[in-house]
C-alpha cells in the first residue's frame, strides 16, 4: 500500500515561513510505493539531495541548487506531477532530472516556465499545460529511451527541446497555442544530440531569408523549424514535418501529394533549397526521403516536379564564377543519392572541358575551371559562354535499375 505524505515539516524538509516554501537541505529519498506532495514551492538547497523514486506531486514552483535532484539508482525510476492552479517556474543553478514527468495545470498559454537545465530520461506525459523554454541557460533534454506523449495544442513546449540517444524520436514543439511536431529518424550512436524548436509568424525571419532555388515555386512563409545538431556529430537523420490548415498557407495544399516537399535554407548559398518529399495525405505529413544534406531551418513548400529527374535530380543550368557565393557552381540537386554518377561538359566545339563521377555539392564540383581526364589546359579558367553538359546515373525502382541520362545546355559566366 502506498504512503501518502504532505510535505509541511518532515526529516531534512523545513517550512520556509512566511513565504510558504518547502526547503530539503539534506538527504531527502521518495521510495517506490510513497507519494508526496508538496503545496509550495520546493526548493533543494545547495549540497542537498532529493531523489525520488516514487511519486512526487509538486503544485508550486521547483527550485534545484542542489548536488542532485533525480532518481536513485543507476535504473531511471519515479513519477513526478506538476499539478499547479497558476504558473509553475522550474529554476535552480544544478541540473534537474526526472524519469517520468506529467504536466498538468490548466492555466492558459503559459503554465510551465522552464528557467533552467531539466532532462527527462522516462516518458513525459503532456496532460495540460503549454511549457516554455526560456533564457540562455534553460534547457529541456529527452535521453536515449524518453519519449513524449498525449501531446496537443493545449499541452505542448514553446522553446528549444534537445534529444540525445539513437532513438527516433517526435519533438513535442509548437508556438502560439499550435502544436507543431517535428520528427527524426534514429541517429547512430547513443551521444547523438539533436534539437529543434517552432516558431510562427515570424515576419522578420523570411524577410532575411527570402531566395529561392530555382524548383521551388511557392514558400511557405508563416512558419519554420530548427533542426540541427552539433558540429561534433555526425549522424544523419530523416526528417518528417507536417501541414496543418490552420497555420500552412492554403495555396501550398492545392496538390500536396504532387509537390509539396520539405525545403532546408542553406546558409552557405543564402537560399531555400529542395530536400525532397513523401506525403502522407492521412497524416498530413511530408517526409525525406533520404537523411538531409543539411541542418538548420527548414519548412515546407511547392516545388516544379515536371522540371525533376528520376531519383528528384534537378540540374541549373547557371555558373557564375565570381565568388560571390551564389550559382558559383554547377548545381544538381540530389546527385549524390546516385555515387556512381557521371557529369561531362563540353563547349560549344564539342571538346570536353570538364569530367567526373560521383559528382556532389562538397568539392567534387564544375566551378568553371577546366578539368578532367582528356580536357587540355587543366585547371584554367573557362571563357564566359554557353557549354554543353551531360548528366548520367544509375536510377532503382519497383521495376528495376535503368541508366538515366540528361542533356542540355549550361550558361557560364566567367569572372
């Protein structure tokens, strides 16, 4: 049978007077079968311990400065509930972990103030309540096997959410009241730290971001999402984000099963490029189709599928050589899905001044220099003018691998 316990005045615990506060300033451990709750605030002080392996039912505030608030044990146990009628603040200058954690406050737009570093390594239930993350030292972390659930318009977090683990995961973000999820696909190693947040109405984004490739037809925007991870890491993930009525743009949702795709703006060209889409009509969802070439910010929009190759390869047909860092050069989208690739161009002669295979966007590229096995005057600056490019790969479907080859022409101009 359970225990049940107020905390008011008991062991290492002591009421904080006037201010209505609950202070643990020594060794304070919730065991398996207990529950208690505090009405107060509850603040762990500094060299403190509080570890919960039981339930926990806090209906104020959570203030960590303690050397450890989490569970005991190296297996993740315990429940803690955050059940307040107004804003509940987590803060504190130590880390604050829990294993399972439910949000449920019914207070409009903001009930959960995240003020510092809180890690969930079990499940969190989003029962009610809108949690924000806020300031430069707060952070909220899901570790390797966490997950979150029940999450809604109603209960979602506003703000950053990190996840670290191989596991795919579903980040329970949003903005403004809307519940926004973005989802990834299982990383590679156990460390692999991957964030994202989402954000609305963000005017003044877009207008700093506002170029296009040349397939992207119509960009959405009222809405983006972070998606990144630290340079340290490595894995790649797939990316699946979804539409809603309320918040994507109607004229993106005429056709979406034909050109609706996920686009990922590239810091380095300074435009939105295509990564591809699997719609989920049902689902309302457009997924990668492969991991992204990229990370950062992302959002959806209609891309020219007509103008597509097998595979969504898309070749532009410009190089501008000036370093000025836009088409500086030969462009062709998704290639590197096809490693054994071929690109040749020649000039309007029919020599061929240029020649590779595994052709890609990272150095193994045409920047307008003469290059290849029978090319003469290797390495020199071509003259501006109108080329002639060739473009094979392998492509494998349902119905086999054929050899796809494109032609056409491609403009240079030279410095």
């Amino acid at each position: 049978m359970k225990q049940y316990k107020t905390l008011l005045i008991a062991f290492a615990l002591s009421y904080a007077g006037t201010h209505a506060q609950t202070v643990n300033k020594g060794d304070f451990y919730i065991s398996p079968d207990a529950v208690v709750s505090s009405k107060y605030s509850l603040e762990n002080k500094t060299a403190a311990n509080f570890r919960n392996n039981g339930t926990l039912i806090l209906e104020d505030d959570l203030i960590n400065n303690g050397d450890f608030f989490d569970y005991k044990g190296n297996t993740a146990q315990g429940k803690t509930l955050l059940k307040g009628s107004k804003l509940q603040t987590l803060k504190g200058s130590s880390i604050t972990m829990f294993n399972d954690l439910e949000l449920f406050n019914p207070t409009a737009d903001k009930a959960f103030a995240i003020e510092n570093t809180v890690v969930v390594a079990g499940e969190m239930t989003f029962s009610e309540g809108i949690a924000h993350v806020t300031g430069n030292e707060a952070s909220l972390t899901f570790l390797n096997d966490a997950t979150a659930i029940q999450v809604k318009d109603i209960s979602h977090v506003q703000g950053q959410v990190d996840k670290e683990g191989k596991t795919a995961f579903v980040f329970p973000v949003g903005d403004d009241g809307y519940y926004r999820k973005a989802e990834i696909s299982a990383p590679a190693q156990e460390k692999d730290l991957f964030k994202s947040r989402y954000e609305l109405d963000n005017t003044q984004f877009f207008v700093s971001r506002n170029n296009t490739a040349g397939i992207i037809e119509k960009l959405n925007t009222r809405e983006y999402w972070l998606v990144n991870r630290p340079d340290n890491v490595t894995s790649d993930v797939i990316l699946t984000l979804t539409w809603d009525e309320r918040t994507t743009p109607a004229d993106l949702l005429v056709d979406p099963v034909k050109d609706l795709h996920i686009l990922r703006w590239d810091a380095d060209l300074q435009l939105w490029v295509d990564e591809g889409g699997i719609v989920d009509v049902d689902a309302k969802s457009v997924t990668t189709p492969t991991s992204v070439k990229g990370y950062g910010f992302f959002t959806l929009g209609t891309v020219d599928t007509d103008s597509m190759l097998d595979g969504g390869v898309v070749i532009y047909t410009l190089v501008s050589a000036n370093g000025d860092g836009k088409n500086d050069f030969f462009r062709i989208d998704n290639i590197d899905r096809f490693p054994g690739n071929k690109v040749e161009i020649y000039n309007r002669w029919g020599v061929q001044v240029y020649e590779t295979t595994n052709y890609n966007s990272r150095g193994n590229v045409f920047t307008g220099k003469s290059d290849g096995r029978g090319t003469i005057n290797k390495g020199e600056d071509l003259p501006t003018g109108t080329y002639y490019y060739v473009v094979t790969y392998d492509y494998k479907d349902q119905s086999g691998t054929r050899a796809i080859k494109k032609a056409g022409y491609l403009h240079l101009e030279a410095n």
